[in-house]
C-alpha cells in the first residue's frame, strides 16, 4: 500500500498525478465537447441515410483539398463516407463526400453545411459547428434516402 504522494510513471518520467493529462485533453476540445461530438458522429451513423462520418481536426497540408480527399480515401468505405476536415489553426474547412454519399449528399448541401459551420466557428464554437454540421449532413442524407 502506497502512503504519501503517489507517482505515475509516464513514459519513463516520474510526474505527480496533477502533472499527467491525457494527450485527448491537449487538444481544441474539453472533455464535455469530446463526448458531444462522439454523441453527434454515433446520431450522423445511425440517422444519416447509411454513410459513415468522420471528423478531422488538425493541420491540413497544400492544397487543401488534396490533404482532405486522401484522408477520405483511407477511410474503410470511401464510397459511403463523409469526412469532414477542420483545421482551425489554418482556418480551413473540407467536406469530402464518396462516390455513394456524393448521391445522398449532393455538393450543394455540403456547400450549404460548410456555411453553417463557419458561422459557429467564427463565434468561436468549433465543437458546436462541427455537431451542427454532422447533424445537417446526417439530414440531408436521410431525406435523400430512396
């Protein structure tokens, strides 16, 4: 039984307790808005017309849109999925859909989704944009669902 201050050993560095975060929790996002938007991504795969949504936020390198659509390309099904790319730092935002989603999410919606969300990211919700815009998207996809 351990007595005193106990130590965490993390990665060979011995730091009290207080001094260890988990790596989630360096990111843009608390812990509250991480359990938002997994709430929002498992809501989009269960109501959005049978796709699969992904998000991703970080640095997107040039072009772009290039960075954005070889992410998508990785993902299991492609042709099913809609990955929405953010890099806030860059202030960038990418909506790729597959060849299948592209039916049920035509680019007009997602241009239209891409509008919604920048309009929260610039009051300075980016968890709220990205839970509005995975909403919509799931929307728009199930009311395309023939």
């Amino acid at each position: 039984m351990a007595s005193g201050s106990q130590v965490a050993i993390v990665e060979g560095v011995d730091k009290s307790p207080e001094e260890v975060k988990p790596a989630v929790l360096e990111g843009p996002f608390d812990v509250k808005e991480l359990l938002h938007l997994d709430e929002a991504l498992a809501v989009a795969e269960r109501d959005g017309g049978g796709l699969h949504y992904s998000v991703y936020v970080g640095p997107l390198h040039d072009p772009v849109r290039g960075a954005a659509e070889s992410m998508h390309d990785k993902l299991a099904d492609p042709d099913r999925s809609v990955l929405v790319a953010v890099s806030p730092e860059q202030r960038q935002l990418e909506i790729v859909t597959g060849k299948l989603a592209q039916e049920k999410v035509p680019d007009r919606s997602a241009a239209l989704v891409v509008f919604s969300m920048e309009a929260s990211f610039g009051a300075g919700q980016l968890a709220g944009g990205i839970i509005t815009g995975l909403r919509m998207l799931a929307e728009t996809a199930q009311s395309n669902t023939h």
